[in-house]
C-alpha cells in the first residue's frame, strides 16, 4: 500500500482541466474587473470617495491594464496582442497581494 493518495488516469485528467479552467476564468474575472474600472462611473472621484488615495488608484488601474486590458495578459492569451518584447504582467498586480507574492 501507498501512503497519500493513488495516482491515476483520472487525478491527471481532472487536475488538468481544471487547472486550464481556473486559468481561464481567472483572466476572464480580471478581464470583467479591467471593463469595471474603465467604466465611467467608476472614474477616479468615485474610488477616491471610497477611500482610495491617488497612488492607489494608478497602481490598481495599472495592475488590470496588465492583466485584463488590451494589451495586457488576458490579450495575449486570447490571441489578440503580442507584446514587443520582455513584459512581467505581475508587476503592478503584485502590489495588490500583499504577502501572498513571492517571485
């Protein structure tokens, strides 16, 4: 007997996919939260009346430009940018993580 869990067929196959599905509905969330912020009713004056100072407000719009925008993560994995050269999209995004970050 084995100690831990078998390992099959099947483990692989569900790990797999839902790896993929976690991915991919993970960037379409940051996708939808990008479109969210851009919205005008959500401009600056607005986050700022939440409490958001302005630096905050750069570093989380900048953080879902990376990851959802147009140029960003979400663009690149659907096919519709490809960026020039050397990008880390988890530059400003990491910033939001707190101590959860490591990389």
């Amino acid at each position: 007997m084995a100690v831990g869990y078998p390992v099959v067929t099947a483990d692989i196959n569900n790990k797999a996919g839902a790896l993929v599905t976690n991915l991919w509905q993970a960037l379409d969330a940051c996708r939808q939260f990008k479109l969210w912020l851009d919205d005008s009713a959500h401009n600056d004056s607005y986050l700022t009346a939440l409490g958001f100072s302005a630096g905050d407000i750069t570093t989380l719009r900048a953080a879902f430009a990376d990851l959802g925008g147009t140029t960003g993560l979400w663009a690149v994995s659907h096919g519709t940018y490809d960026p020039p050269g050397t990008n880390n999209f988890f530059f400003n995004a990491k910033l939001l993580t707190g101590t959860n970050y490591a990389g």
